[in-house]
C-alpha cells in the first residue's frame, strides 16, 4: 500500500488549494503576532476598567 501521490495529483491538489485560497484571501495582520496579541491585550484591558467604573 502506498501513501505516495502521483505528480498529476499533487498538481491538482496545489492548483485547488491556491483556487481556495484566492476565493477567500486571508486579511494581513498589521504588525507581528505578538504586536496582535498586544493590541488585544489593551482593548481587553479598557474593556475591563471602562466597566468596573
């Protein structure tokens, strides 16, 4: 039994993975992931502190 696929299939595999990924583009992220995670960081904490006062 063998798991390898053939080049035809690989092809069409990486030809409907970029069809996919051109149907739904993914947004760029603005900055790194840990400048992300930062920027969350301080809405949750506003968030937060606007609700305790």
């Amino acid at each position: 039994m063998s798991n390898k696929l053939s080049k035809e299939e690989r092809k069409a595999l990486a030809r409907k993975a970029l069809e996919d990924r051109a149907k739904h583009p993914q947004k760029k992220s603005n900055g790194s992931g840990f400048a992300q995670i930062d920027a969350d960081a301080k809405k949750i904490r506003k968030l937060i502190f606007y609700q305790l006062f």
